[in-house]
C-alpha cells in the first residue's frame, strides 16, 4: 500500500511513512487508497485483542508478512505490559453506557495502545528502508504521550527520544513520570511555554532541510512519536474494532446494530482513529468530541469554522490544553474528499490568520458524522463526583470530560439514548491526584503521593504498582527552557550519541 501526503499527490511505501513521520511538504501521510468497509463481525468474532490487532493492521500495513506482524504485536502487548489480559476491557456504567478503558498498560494512559507496538514497527520500517542512521524521535507532549513513548523506546537500538513538555501544562504525577524516565537513550526537557509552542516548532523543524542536512551529516535522523505519525495512528483503531467485537459478545448491541463514542479530544488523533474503524466497515454512528475550555473543536462541530484566535487555558485536564490539534488535518482532507489541494490551502490559512472554514457541503459531511461539546474544570469535578457517588467508578479528568459532553449532547439529542454508547476513558484518575482530591473533597497531601494514599484509603482504588514504584526513583530531569531554545536543545542532545 502506498501512502500520499494531505498536502500533495507524491506517494510513498508504507515503510517511508511510518520511518519518516512528517511528509516533506509537511502533510500528514494517510493510505493512497484507504481501505474501506473492509471489516465485518466474522472478522473479528471470537478473537483476543492481539488477533484483532493482527487483522486491523494487515489492512492498513500490508508490507510486514502475517508472521512478523503477529511477531510484533504479541511483543507489544504483552503480560509484561499491560496488566489485564483483556488489553482494553469494557466496564458496564449504565444499561446504554460502557467504558473503555484503554489506561491499563505501563505508564496507565492511552498512549501505551500505540506506543507499545510503534517502536516495533518503526525498526521494522528502518530495517526494510535499509536506514543505518541513527533515529531521533522527537515528540511534543501535554503529558500522557511523553512518558509512554519514553517507555516505548527506552533503550531500544538505533533509537533515541528527546521529549518537550510544557513546565506548567502537565500535572504533577505527569512531571514525576518524566523527570523520573530510566533509560540511556533519551532526554526530557520543560519548556516555558504551551503545548501548541512545542508541537509547531517541532513540525516547522521536521521540513527544515538546513537542520536535516546538519544531523544527517552526524548520522542522524528525524522521527516522531506524536500521532502526526501514521504508525502511532493506525494501532488505536484496533481498540475502537476490538470494542466492537466484544459488545457484540456481551450481547450489548447487535453486529449491524450502530453504536456512539465519545472521545476526550486534544490532538485528535483517538477520535480520528474512531473515524478510521467506522470507514473500515465498524458500525459506529455518531462520533462526539468531547473538549475542555480550550474547545476550538467544539466551535467547529456547531459552526464548521476552526479559530485558534482565543485564549489558551491551563485546565485540570492537561492532555487537552490543545488548540492545533494536528491530526485534524487528516480529518480536513476526508471531508475535503481527499483534494490535497483544498487541504493544503486550510492549513495555509489557518498558518497565516489562525483561521479556517468549510464551506456548506463539507460541513454536512462533517455532522454526518460527528458532534462536539466541551466541560469546563466545575464541571468536570462536579461529574468525577457524580459518576463516583451514583456508580462506584472513579473517573480521570479527561474521561469526565467525555462523560460530560455525552451528557450535553444527550440534552440536544435525546433520541441518542437508545443507541449504545461508549465512553473512552484515557487515563488512571491516580495521575491527577490534585484533581480527583477537590471533587470528591479529599484532603491534598504534601506530595502527589501523599494525596493518592488518601484518595486510596477513601476509594479503595488500589494505587497502581507502576506510580506507586516511582516514590523510590531520583529525578533525572529537571531542565526547563525557553521555548527559542528548543532545536539547541535537540543539537546538544544529538552530541552525546551521534558519530
């Protein structure tokens, strides 16, 4: 299968794009030829998580035999990573309401999912691109994508990691997960700014040749972990395919019954790849994208314009204090109805005036699909209370946020009750000790650990072995910088491994 920028006709083989990351026109890589309705109940009936994986992946990555893939995806998800056999179970909330948790695995958010199975493919991908430089992958975070994808490439040959964070945009058990990282391949730093600071230069520098052309002659190239790339991408829409599957299991829904989701949405990258397996054949019906107060995306799902000219918010809900959200780019040019041209026009104005809009077909393509709505901090402690009060479930500040926008959209669509809807949770609630102490009005300790002990001994959610063992681990970065300071941060770091 090839793969073709949003921005431009140039194809490439799978390996290039998930070696590669960014396009060189700085586009997004998305399939030449997207593989769909090519998914049905058989195909997935009666299979664990790993199979599933299998027969998602060999749609969009054809290249890899089934031998190596299978290889790879067993390696990833593992027993040694994720402490549930089930990978990403279903908790039953309500009678129309489940939970998929998808925040069981090593540094227990989401972007385990992928990040334990992108390091794999992407030196499968240097392998078969024949590259013998070394790899930097560089990677913005707002906190969750930073430490799994530490973890994903920790020590891994061929490899290294520099990760960007924002010093205040992060909470403080997301800070210790970084700053505590082992590893001798990789590096972390703060940078005094947002999240949007780090993620734009990091896109401006991967199209930056005089930069290229300056660790390339060091034996060293460029990567990315972010979403931007197809290859951290492509293994989240296994876990929307496998929820499918076992709804049907559990009797929940029918296999050509419809079923909604709902996705606390930063980067855009998880409710796309919920878009991904709805065009592969899933039958999943509305697609709600669930926002903080930074809630450009919101705007756009009620008006069909995207404006970045607003003020950014530092919220309880990090992982969403996003308002260039990258993977929605590749949603752009779906519903541009692949006109690379047009998308490459939208990103042009949205670059020059922080702006951009669709015109009255394409946002009828857009509601066709999808709806939006966001929660503010109130809110979102006020439904961490509710949900634990009414049901026993203790509720991260992101997955409030979903269960928040599902109940606003309920409001303006009560027909929607009917239908089975899932709710993706993204994160322990124990990484955001702070939070999950003001709602539900639990004393906040002297230290994160502090204040999860107390949140343990009133909830009895036991503390996860992988946050309770970082009490014993010295910090090992603490650098923060100014956000101009970024590519000689990079530079410096690519002195201590290069040639």
């Amino acid at each position: 299968m090839n793969y073709t920028s949003t921005r431009g006709t140039v194809a490439v083989n799978e390996t290039y794009a998930l070696l590669h990351g960014l396009a060189e026109d700085g586009g997004l890589y998305v399939p030449a030829l997207f593989p769909s309705n090519c998914l049905t109940y058989a195909d997935v009936k009666d299979k664990n998580y790993q199979e599933v994986a299998a027969v998602v992946l060999a749609k969009l990555f054809p290249c890899f035999s089934e031998a190596h893939l299978k290889e790879m995806i067993n390696s990833a998800y593992s027993d040694a990573n994720f402490s549930t056999r089930d990978i990403a179970p279903i908790h039953s909330l309500l009678e129309k309401v489940s939970v998929l948790e998808l925040f069981h695995g090593r540094t227990q958010a989401f972007k385990d999912m992928a990040l334990s199975l992108f390091p794999y493919l992407l030196v499968a991908a240097k392998e078969a691109e024949g590259e013998t430089k070394e790899v930097l992958i560089l990677t913005a975070t707002s906190g969750d994508t930073g430490k799994a994808a530490l973890e994903g490439f920790k020590d891994v040959p061929g490899t290294h990691i520099q990760i960007f964070y924002p010093t205040d945009g992060v909470s403080p058990m997301q800070a210790e997960q970084m700053q505590k990282q082992e590893g001798e391949n990789v590096n972390v730093t703060a940078i005094h700014g947002n999240f949007d600071d780090a993620q734009q230069f990091l896109k401006r520098l991967f199209v930056d040749a005089d930069t290229a052309n300056t660790v390339a002659e060091k034996g060293v190239m460029f990567s990315s972990a972010n979403s931007i790339n197809i290859g951290r991408l492509a293994p989240q829409v296994v876990y929307y395919v496998n929820a499918y599957a076992e709804l049907v299991a559990q009797g929940a829904i029918h296999e050509d019954e419809a079923f909604n989701v709902v996705v606390p949405t930063g980067n855009f990258g998880n409710i796309l790849a919920a878009y991904y397996a709805k065009k592969m054949g899933i039958p999943i019906g509305k697609l709600i994208c669930a926002s903080n107060q930074n809630n450009v995306l919101t705007e756009f799902f009620e008006t069909g314009t995207y404006d970045m000219n607003r003020p950014f918010y530092t919220t309880i809900s990090p992982s969403m204090d996003i308002l260039e959200s990258s993977n929605f780019e590749r949603f752009l040019y779906y519903i541009s109805g692949e006109d690379s041209e047009r998308t490459a026009q939208w990103m042009k104005d949205l670059k020059s005036t922080g702006k951009l809009s669709v015109n009255d077909e394409e946002f009828k393509r857009v509601k066709a699909n999808f709806d939006g709505a966001y929660v503010d901090d109130e809110e979102t402690k006020a439904i961490i209370e509710q949900v634990y009060n009414s049901y026993g479930y203790l509720m991260d500040p992101h997955t409030a946020v979903a269960m928040g926008a599902y109940m606003k959209t309920l409001e303006k669509h009560p027909e929607d009750g009917a239908r089975h809807t899932i709710i993706a949770a993204t994160a322990h609630p124990f990484k955001f000790p702070n939070a999950i102490c003001e709602a539900l009005d639990i004393k906040v300790g002297d230290t994160p650990y502090d204040s999860l002990d107390n949140i343990s001994a009133v909830t009895g959610v036991a503390f996860p072995k992988q946050l309770e063992a970082l009490k014993s681990k010295p910090l090992r970065f603490t650098k923060a910088i100014d956000k101009e300071h970024m590519k000689q941060e990079i530079l410096d770091f690519v002195d201590t491994f290069s040639k």
